[in-house]
C-alpha cells in the first residue's frame, strides 16, 4: 500500500518509481496466496451459512467433500497449466 501511495505521489511531480505497477502487482498474488492457504488452514472458508446450517451432518460433509474434490481439479488444472508453459 505505501508502495502505491508512494508512486501515486510521486507521479504527481513526474517521477514514479519504475516497476511500482509489477512489484504491486506480484505482492497481491503473493498475499493473496498466503490469504487462502491460510484460511484453508484455519477453516475459515465463506460458507452459506443460510443453506448449510439446515442441513443435517452427513450432507454437510458431502458438500464439503464435494468442494474440497472441485478445488482440487481446479488447482490441478492450474498447476498443469503452469507447468506446460514452464
């Protein structure tokens, strides 16, 4: 954020910082990262509640497993992506 704010300053006299947007641009992805990987530690995952607190033990465990199955073959996906273009 100071980053940004520095170079939105700066840009005001004429002299931003070169590569502000690609280092601003590589923090998000990696705090991002962090973010998810430590909200899936933590369980703290979005959940509709309204849908999910009706549901009896056994289905919730299903949807979850279901989740957990789609989030797994979407970040496989990507990894395989990843990796061909390596």
């Amino acid at each position: 954020m100071a980053l940004a704010t520095g170079n939105v300053l700066l840009r005001i006299v004429g002299v931003p910082f070169r590569g502000a947007y690609e280092l601003v641009s590589f923090l998000g992805a990696v705090v991002t990262a962090f973010a998810l990987g430590y909200t899936q530690k933590r369980k703290f995952n979005i959940v509709v509640d309204i849908l999910s607190d009706t549901f009896p033990g056994g289905v919730k465990r299903v949807l979850d497993g279901i989740g957990y199955l789609v989030a797994m073959l979407f970040f496989g996906v990507i990894s395989w992506v990843v990796l061909r273009w390596g």
